[in-house]
C-alpha cells in the first residue's frame, strides 16, 4: 500500500519538475521573438514616418498592373487626390494615355526582370476640376522591391 502512495508522489515531482523545465523553455524561445518583434515595429516606423513626411511624393504600386497599394500626402497633394481616390485608381489612370513612354512598357520590363529600377519623365494628369486637370510633367523613379525570406 506504500508503494502506489511512493509511485504517486514521485509521479507527481517529476511532472512539476517537467512543467518548470517547459516554462523555462517557451520564455527563453520567447525573447528572441520579443526582439525580432521590437526591431520590427521600429523598422515600420521608421519606414512610415519616411514615407508620410517625405518632401516628394512617393506611392507603392502593383507590378503587374500599376494598382496604387499605398500613396503619401504629398503626392495626394500634387495631383489633387484624396487618398481613397488614388487607391482606387492605378497609374495608368492618371498618366496620358498617348504618353511615348507608356506605363504597360514600364510593367512590362519590370515583370519580366530586364530591369530592377528605372528613371523616366511622364505627362501626369491632376484630378479633374482641380487645377483644372492640370498636366504636369514629372520626373518618376521606380524600383521593383521583392520580399526576402528573413532569419531569425
């Protein structure tokens, strides 16, 4: 009768000293985590607060057909767009449609790899009735950006 009482006693040393050791694991695993997850949210606002405050404009498109992803406010501001407005719209919609060096030809280059980034100058059109569709001629530089795997 001893021994089922000795049996459960030692059973149940073992189970906390197994429970102790998983505890200890999962918060030594955490903290890795915790700081990849620290360095992340930095990097974002950083990334953000560039992006939102730059002195240019500046949008991420789609590559395959130009569909505006996210616009800052000063490009809204030069073409005369709300941000609702412009992601709606790809940048074919705001380009002139008789414009030599055509958005389809840029799209083009960049799905196929030939190029990692260019620089051109294109006919941009304002929002109509502000600036009374105005066409500017800007000077536009893009680059083609692929998600890397990362390491922890």
């Amino acid at each position: 009768m001893i021994y089922p009482l000795l049996f459960g006693i030692g059973l149940a040393i073992l189970s906390s000293l197994l429970v102790v050791q998983v505890v200890k694991k999962t918060t030594e695993l955490q903290n890795p985590v915790d700081s990849q997850q620290l360095k992340l949210i930095n990097t974002e606002t950083k990334f953000k607060t560039i992006f939102d405050q730059a002195a240019i404009g500046i949008a991420l498109v789609t590559p395959t057909d130009g569909r505006f992803l996210q616009v800052n406010k000063k490009l809204c501001d030069i073409l005369g767009y709300k941000e609702s407005e412009l992601l709606n719209l790809s940048f074919q919609n705001i380009t002139l449609p008789n414009h030599p060096n055509g958005v389809r030809a840029d799209v083009k280059y960049f799905n196929n790899g030939s190029v990692k980034e260019y620089r051109v100058q294109k006919n941009i059109c304002t929002k109509r009735g502000t600036q009374s569709g105005v066409i500017l001629w800007k000077h536009l530089c893009g680059m083609i950006m692929v998600n890397q795997p990362t390491t922890l």
